[in-house]
C-alpha cells in the first residue's frame, strides 16, 4: 500500500504531445496538443495527470516540487 502518492518518487514531469486525458481512466489522444503535465507513476495511478498542461517545462517541475513540499510538510 502506498501511503504517499505525492512523493517525489510518484511523480514525473512529461511532454504528454498530442494525449487528451479522461477523468481517471486512462488516456484519450487527439493531435495537436502540446504541454507538460506532473503525472503520478505509482501502480495504482499509472500515467494520470495531477497538474493541469503547462507551456513550459519549468513551470511544469516548479509545479511538482509545490506538491512534494506541502505533501512533506503536511506529512502526507
């Protein structure tokens, strides 16, 4: 059982080019979207976005590192 689904070691930051995401159930793709998401890699929620699609990269990582900071100091 993972007790933390925010943890560093869950999240990635990736290039999700031309993917459109159903709400929790996989993926859906259609061409011509481009972003960067934060996605957990945990086996119960492989692949699913946490953050909305983000331009830049940058912003994508700022973004992963807000959750891993309040999910430590919430201790979540």
């Amino acid at each position: 059982m993972i007790e933390n689904h925010n943890s560093g070691q869950y999240l990635a930051v990736v290039d999700q080019t031309g993917v459109l995401f159903a709400r929790g159930r996989g993926r859906f793709y259609a061409g011509g979207t481009t972003g960067w998401y934060v996605i957990r890699t945990c086996s119960c929620h492989d692949r699913l976005p946490v953050t909305r699609r983000y331009d830049i990269r940058e912003t994508a990582e700022a973004a992963a590192a807000m959750l891993i900071a309040v999910s430590m100091t919430l201790g979540t």
